[in-house]
C-alpha cells in the first residue's frame, strides 16, 4: 500500500500566513495548550529540512515508480512546512518570546546527532556504514511520520480550535495536518520498501519507535516548557521548571477539560497500534475528510488562485 492507493498526486501546496493580528494567546483562556502548541513553531523547521535531506539522498535506493513520484510530493511539502513555522517564530519573537536555547538543542539533534555523521561521531563516518545509517534515518522518519499522521487526524477531528482561535494561526496548523493526513504513508512505505526482509522491517520499527516515542516526548514537552518559563503567570513559570511527568499530566488533564490539545493517553495508544505486525498508517486517517480540509483553507485557496 502507498499514498497513491489516495488516487492524487501529492503536490506542494505554496501558502503564506501573516501573524501580525495574531494574539499570544492564540487559543484564547489557554495559555498552556497555547504554549505548548506554539513550541512546535520551533522544534519543525529544521526537522522537517532534514526529513528532506535524508529523503532526497534516499531517492537513488527507490525503484518503485509511484513509490518514488510520492516520496517527492512528500519532500515538497515538508519543505513548505518548515518555511511556514519559520515564518510563526518571527511571531514569537514578536511577543517577546526568546528560544535560542531550545533551538540549539533542535539543531543538535538534527545536525549533528542525525546527521551524515552516525551519531555525530566522525570515525563512524565509513563507506560501508553509509547505507545503513540512511535506511535508519529513513525508519526514524517512518516512527516520527506516524505521530503526525495521527494527531493530523486528530486536528481534523477537532472542533475548538476553529470555535475559538485566532484564524490565521488555526488556519496554520491545521492546513499542515491535513497535509500530514494525506501523506501519512509515504515515510512508512519508503522504509518497508528500503528494508531487506519483512522481519527486519518489523524488528527495526519496533525498536526505532522505542527511540522516537520518548524524544518525540521529550521535544514538545521542552518546547513548551521553555515558552511557560517566560508567561506572566507564576503557575506557568513554575510548570515551565517542573519535572516532564508534571507536564504530561497537565496534557492530559487540559486536554480532557478542552480539547484543545490531544490527550498523553491519546499518544499512548497510537503507540501501541504501531506495535500489531499488520499495522499500516493507510487505517490512521481519513484522505478525503484532509482533502476537504484543504479545499476550504483560507491560505491553500489562496496559494492555489495564484497558480
């Protein structure tokens, strides 16, 4: 099964967003889900640059045709996205909001930790080790692209956000969901078609999901910690210095209250799906409720009137 079982070209859809009416508190009475929503303006731009450069050096590997026009309907989207959230950090920025810390350690991970070095280590760098590290980037990507496939469903699902926030911003995420509903699984059907054997895709994404599903944890949680640490509020300021399984209750609690953000209980059991030898994220999203979605997105009209 791949994207194009979808019967659509996936295509770049080139949107512009501008902040500058958008209030801090975007999800109005909500700092937190707003703070937390926010970190993700910080930690995707570069992520989603080096899904594109892994991607673009696993192209040569690929051999299936529709396989191949997908994973570059993927790389084009996925560079747009980090164009749009660059474009939000200038709105945080705006408000006063300081993350170069944070960023750091985004670009850690992503330049140099899963970079072309193994683990940053330069005498890991070998000709014969150079294939194996890229169809393990590939596999991470494939356990990452999960989690936005489904809370991209999630968003499509949701309800309060378009209730209550600011539309620009709501419009922003909520357009790059949709797009991870539609492409949901590229990533996935690269790393199987990478891989030698059915097993060793199977054991590979366990263990590599084992990995991705505490950082994945991890990065959001300090994204928004480090946001809180900076609210007028002293409750914020204090979660914003509190232990993550502080932080991950409070997920869970706002979420059930509002639903303005997914629950950790909600990730939780998205996890766990991944685990079933039959798992494929075709069964996470619906296509055509995402393609709905993006045909009445205030940006995406816009980016498609002008082409």
């Amino acid at each position: 099964m791949n994207a194009a079982m979808t019967n659509h070209p996936l295509k770049a859809r080139k949107v512009q967003f501008n902040f500058d009416q958008t209030p801090l508190y975007w999800l109005p009475d909500d700092p937190f889900s707003t703070h937390l929503i926010n970190g993700i303006h910080l930690l995707l731009p570069e992520g989603e640059l080096w899904f594109c450069r892994v991607y673009n050096k696993a192209l040569p590997l690929v051999t299936d045709d529709a396989l191949r026009e997908d994973v570059v309907g993927f790389i084009r989207q996925e560079a747009v996205h980090s164009r749009a959230h660059t474009e939000a950090q200038g709105y945080l920025q705006r408000h006063g909001l300081d993350s170069d810390a944070y960023l750091e350690r985004v670009n850690w991970l992503f330049k140099n930790l899963l970079g072309e070095q193994p683990l940053g280590v330069a005498a890991l760098q070998q000709p014969g080790l150079e294939k194996p590290w890229l169809i393990l980037r590939v596999g991470i990507i494939a356990a990452i692209e999960h989690f936005t496939g489904v809370l991209g469903q999630w968003a499509m699902d949701n309800t309060s956000w378009e209730a209550d926030g600011d539309p620009t911003m709501v419009d922003l995420f909520k357009w790059h969901l949709a797009e991870e509903v539609e492409h949901r699984t590229v990533a996935f059907d690269l790393f199987q078609h990478l891989c030698e054997t059915e097993l060793g895709f199977y054991v590979s994404r366990q263990a590599l999901m084992a990995l991705v599903f505490p950082l994945i944890v991890y990065f959001i949680a300090e994204g928004g910690r480090t946001l809180f640490r900076q609210d007028d509020s002293p409750r914020l300021r204090r979660l914003g210095k509190s232990l993550l399984p502080r932080v991950l209750l409070e997920l869970e609690r706002v979420g059930r209250k509002n639903g303005n953000v997914p629950t950790f209980s909600f990730l939780v059991r998205a996890t766990l799906r991944w685990l079933s030898p039959g798992f494929h994220p075709i069964t996470e999203g619906d296509t055509r409720q995402a393609l709905a979605y993006l045909a009445r997105s205030p940006a995406a009209r816009a980016a498609a009137s002008t082409h």
